[in-house]
C-alpha cells in the first residue's frame, strides 16, 4: 500500500533534525519501498505491505526513535484516505492550513474546538482525520495552534499549509 507520512516539527527553526536522505534510509532499512520525500519537514511518501495507518504510524514513530533518538508523532495516510480528505475540502477556494490527526476524535471534542472560533477568526472543520483551517490572517495568527488542535481533540496532529497537502497528492501519483 501506498502511504503520505507525515512526521511533526522535525527541522523547524533548528530544532529535531533529520537529514532527508537519513530519513529515506532509514524508511528503507525497515522494509519501506519507493520512498520519496518533499521539502525538509518530515513529508514522505512510501510503499509497504501493511494495510492499517495506525501501525504504520506507531512503527514510523518506533524506527525514528531508534535511528535518530527523536521522539517524533507521526500522522500517516493510505493515498486513497488522503486524496478523499483533499476532495472534501470544505473552504474551496480560501487560504487553508490543514492539520492532520492521527485517530478519528470524538465529536464532543470536535464541538469544543469549534466552540473555540470567534466572530471574524478563522474557521474550523473537521472531516475524517482532516482539520481544515480557513486561515483569515496568516498561520502565526491562527487561534488553531497545533498544541491547542492536540489538547482540544485528544489527538497526535501535524499541520501542513494547503500547498503542500496538494503537492504530497501530485507527488504520490509519480
């Protein structure tokens, strides 16, 4: 099966670095095919036999553990969930940042997280294991935080600005 992975805040502002071409080895050595990756913050596309995200996530999590000593959440997608997600965008058209959860939250915590949203302030919708953000100002702004997204939802999430979700679906098709 063919899987977008994604690993949460490796190589921002210097933090939890990953060289990529470590980072494709390493997916390599544990048995992972066709391993490609995208810019320098943990987004990769990759082939294995396993057919539920869930243990592909707790085995990236394990072998990045081993191989860097980095505790790092990882949110990872079948490109067939990932390419739904995209196609049911809710804010077509709008500046969007999307977080990716790990598990499907509950909708009582749905609901806090929405009860969150003032007048004027960005928007939320959460479909399937996809947060979109329609982003009024710019992502430093956003009340959506990843650590309020985490906390609010009782997930494990990472957040991606909507071109790259677009250029993980391109890539994944190559």
């Amino acid at each position: 099966m063919k899987y977008i992975i994604f690993l949460r805040a490796i190589n921002v502002g210097g933090n939890r670095k990953i060289k990529m071409a470590d980072l494709r080895d390493a997916f390599l050595n544990e048995g992972y095919n066709d391993v490609m990756t995208y810019i320098q913050t943990g987004n990769i596309i990759a082939e294995h036999e396993e057919t539920n995200h869930e243990t592909i996530q707790k085995d990236v999590e394990r072998f990045i553990k081993h191989h860097f000593d980095l505790d790092v959440p990882v949110v990872a997608f079948h490109v067939t969930e990932y390419e739904g997600g995209i196609e049911q965008n809710p804010f077509k058209g709008e500046k969007l940042m999307v977080h990716f959860l790990d598990i499907l939250p509950e909708q009582v915590n749905v609901d806090k997280l929405k009860d969150l949203s003032q007048a004027g302030q960005d928007d939320c919708e959460v479909v399937g294991r996809f947060l979109y953000i329609s982003l009024k100002a710019g992502v430093s702004d956003s009340l959506y935080s990843n650590n309020l997204v985490e906390k609010t939802l009782q997930v494990k999430a990472t957040a991606r600005n909507w071109n790259t979700v677009l250029k993980m679906a391109e890539k994944s098709k190559q």
